[in-house]
C-alpha cells in the first residue's frame, strides 16, 4: 500500500488527510475507486486522474485499484487531491520513489493532458507543511505564494513530467522565486488634509483608530462620509508580521492572494448594499471566507447602512462580539477569524435632506423614523461611535482651503500608534476588546468620574453594553492625550458620541 501527504482546509485550520493506494488481485481489465467522504469534485478525480496517465503514454495494471481519503469521516472537498492521488497511483506501479515523495505535502488539480492547475490555499498549505517538517509540491502557478511561507524545501511543476523527471534525476525544478511584496504606497496617497471642514468628524476618526472602535456616521449625502471612511486606514499602525500572515492565509484560501505576495496594509472592505447574507458572513458549498473575514485586522466600510437587508446585518452582531465567525453546513463547519473594525455611513433619511427646509421631502419626520428604525437596536449598541456629520457649505470650504492646512495623515499616525502602544503596555490589547475586570481595571476612573457617569447613564436609559461603550471610548480618548486616568472631560466627550436616538432628526 502507497501512503501520501494531502490536507483539506476547515476554515483556518487543517486536516491531514492520508491517501492511500492498494493495488489488489488481478482482474480482466483496471478497476479504479475512491472511497471515503468526499464531494463531486473529489469522486470526478478518478476520470482526470485516468486521462492524465494516459497522456503520459502509461497504464493502470488489471488490477484492483482502491484510492482511500483518511481520515473517513472528514468529507473531502475539491480539485486539489488530483496531484497526490495520481502521485501516489505512479508510486505503485513504480514510476515514482514512494520514499522521497512521502515527505512533501501534495496538493494540485490535474488536467487531462497531465498539466497541474492552480489550486487555492498554497500560503497556508505552506506554513502547514513547514511546521509538520515536510516539502511542499504544488503547481507552478501557486510556487510564488507558497514560497512566502518561508518553506526550503518547495518544487512547483508546471506538469506531471517535469516531477517525473525531477525525481528521476534528468531535470530537477527550481525553487520558485519570492514575489515582490505589495508596498502601502497607493494607500497614502489619500490625505486626511483632503476633508475640508469636518473637525469633529475627523476627531472622531482619530479615536476611533486609535482604540479600533466601530462607528457610524450619518449625515446628508456629499457631506464627506465616504470620504472619511476611506481614509482610516491610511492612519491606522502597519501590521504586524503574525497579522500580515493571518490576513494573507485567509486571502490565499479565498483565492484572492494572486501573485501580489503578502498582504501588508490592512485591508479596507468596501461593501454594496446588495450583498447577501453568504457574501458577508462567507460559505457556499467549500465554506469559503466572506466580507467580514477578508477585512479581518483591517476595515469593513457597510455604506448606506439602511439599505442592507436587515438579517444579512444582523450577522454582524456576533462576530464584532467574538472576532470570529462559524460556517456551518450540513456536513463541514468552518471557522474563520473576523476581527474587523466595523465603520457605517447613512443618510438620516431615504432623500437624505431631513432637516434642509428646501429639500426635505414632505413625509418628513415619520419617513425618517421609518429608515432608522431598519437596523436593530442591538447591533447599533455594538457601534462605539455615532458621529453627526453635518453638510459643509461651499463658502466654508473654500474657507477651510484658505486656513492652515490641518494635521497630515502621517501626524495623526504618529498619535494613534501612541495611544495604541500605551494600550498594548497596559493591557495586552486595543480598548475596543476590553470588557468586564479589564476594562474596570484599565480605567482607573476617579470617585468625581463615576458618578458622573452614573448620572448620566441614568438620564440617558443606556443599557449595560452602553455604559462599557462610553467607558471604552473615554479610555482611548485618555490614550490619546497620554492620561493615566480617565477624567470627566474625558467622559464628557465620549458621552457626545452617543447612540442615534430613534427619532432624533425629527425634532
């Protein structure tokens, strides 16, 4: 019996899966089966695998064939089991050496002529094989991703001879080459000096990076909520290498890594209104990463946040709780990381004009009403931060050009790496993941604070994850002015991002 490395991946992690080849009594012509859970995909490897030895000018012996998936009761899935399934069938009759390829992990799709295809998954297939002390075989067109793992021992042939023959002695293969690494460059090139107006709107930024809090901006269309949004994370820190290479395996497995080697700057996730409840969350028949996982260590920007079909939002309430999600199907469950930092824009009414006596339509404030109350009150409570962001008046932006340009993306990077550094010393972690003890014990507010506090979220009705809310944003705005304490300016501020009131726009 033939036995060869493959994996199938389980969202973020990764299942071993031994293929196995027994060659039984002869019959009157070969007989080929693969056994074991598995999909169409896998069970249709049989009829490549066939057409590809063929095309080698080799033959199956009349005899039993048997290819085993182990462990069985994992189900099996996708085209990458055709390179170590046909591997391992050379190795039983003799073309290849049984004992050098048992030590590489295998994966690759077949083509009929024997070609090897891309496959998705080479940057973690890689890491995977690096820390079990084994190679990597995987098609040419994966060899640059694959190699970022930091993998020796890697070979990526473009077609099964060319692993024959480096086998053999007459034509061993290169290792690939390390891609160029992707550089931050066209991120920078929007300024935060660009927004015209808009302090606070763009002080709320500022804390919002430097505690990676969740906000939601609302405002009349063109008063620069975009535009704002797009610029977080351009001041947001660089990641760091243990991020760049979890955000850059959850693009691989989504097939979205390409030949652009890792992903250094972090991701900003652009989301339509139209998505569905799998493109957010992810899924489909291979429980494939979504929305929410590829911003993961970066931004996800929902705008026109009313527009969204009401349950694919509510999917976000527990992966902003958690930092992760689970895919569950019938037969496969997957768990993806999704530690994002949630940023939400919305008209504060479908014309988008409440308030502006010249344009509001005439069902205002009940159509208002209407539009807000589209999104729950639970998930706008896991919002740290809802900004007004007013309408800014073409004479007030031609003023704001005419002052002292404000602070430059890289001068607002400068304070929030400080104030995240201050956390990280502190804690362990950003404000936005404290809760609980932590978040008492990184507060250190005054006996003058709390009570001011308290009376304010009395008055105000907050709820239990509110008042941590406040808490949390008072802590980084200490952050920011360096404080070891929060103090009741400090709160005051917080308090002033409030949560959107129903009905507030219609006073």
């Amino acid at each position: 019996m033939i036995s060869l490395n493959s994996i199938i991946f389980n969202g973020m992690d990764i299942t071993r899966i031994d293929v196995q080849v027994q060659l039984s009594a002869g019959l009157a012509k070969p007989e080929f089966k693969i056994i074991g859970l598995a999909d169409r995909a896998v069970k249709e490897s049989a009829e490549r695998v066939s057409n590809a030895l063929a095309a080698l000018n080799l033959s199956l012996p009349p005899k039993k064939l048997t290819v085993n998936l182990s462990p069985a009761d994992v189900e099996k899935s996708g085209a990458h089991f055709d390179l170590p399934i046909l591997c391992a069938i050379m190795c039983a009759i003799g073309v290849l050496p049984e004992e050098k390829l048992s030590k590489y992990l295998i994966m690759g799709e077949v083509g009929l002529n024997g070609a090897i295809v891309r496959t998705d998954g080479a940057l973690p297939a890689g890491v995977w094989a690096t820390k079990n002390g084994l190679g990597l075989i995987c098609p040419a067109e994966c060899g640059a991703e694959a190699a970022l793992a930091g993998n020796p021992d890697i070979l990526a042939p473009r077609h099964v001879l060319e692993l024959v023959h480096h086998f053999n002695g007459r034509a061993p293969l290169a290792a690939p080459e390390m891609p160029a690494m992707s550089s931050s460059a066209g991120a920078q090139k929007q300024d935060m000096r660009d927004v015209h107006g808009q302090a606070a709107a763009k002080r709320a930024l500022e804390i919002a990076a430097a505690g990676g809090h969740a906000m939601l901006m609302i405002g009349p269309p063109g008063s620069g909520k975009t535009m704002l949004a797009s610029r977080l994370a351009t001041i947001l820190p660089e990641m760091t290498a243990d991020e760049v290479l979890e955000t850059s395996a959850i693009y691989s497995i989504a097939g979205q890594l390409g030949d652009k080697g890792l992903v250094r700057t972090r991701p900003f996730r652009a989301i339509h209104h139209t998505a569905s409840a799998v493109a957010l969350a992810g899924g489909s028949g291979d429980a494939r990463p979504g929305e929410i996982s590829l911003a993961h260590n970066g931004v996800l920007f929902l705008d026109e946040l009313p527009e969204f079909n009401r349950a694919t939002l509510e999917i976000l309430r527990q992966p902003m709780e958690s930092g992760q999600i689970m895919i569950s199907r019938a037969r496969r469950n997957a768990t993806y990381p999704a530690r994002f930092q949630l940023i939400a824009a919305m008209n504060p009414c479908p014309c988008g004009h409440l308030g502006n006596a010249a344009m509001a339509c005439s069902r205002a404030p009940r159509c208002a009403e209407a539009y807000q109350n589209k999104i729950s009150g639970p998930l706008l409570d896991r919002i740290d931060l809802h900004v007004d962001v007013d309408a800014v008046n073409p004479w007030e932006m031609q003023h704001a050009a005419d002052d002292a340009p404000g602070d430059d993306n890289a001068t607002i990077r400068a304070r929030v790496i400080a104030a995240r550094e201050r956390q990280i010393a502190r804690q362990g972690k950003i404000n936005a993941y404290l809760d609980g003890p932590e978040l008492d014990a990184a507060v250190g507010m005054s006996p003058d604070a709390t009570d001011f506090l308290n009376v304010a979220a009395e008055k105000m009705g907050m709820s239990a994850r509110g008042y941590n809310r406040i808490k949390r944003i008072a802590r980084t705005i200490a952050d920011l002015r360096a404080a070891d304490n929060v103090e009741i300016s400090d709160l005051a501020e917080a308090l002033s991002y409030r949560q959107i009131g129903r009905g507030k726009f219609s006073a």
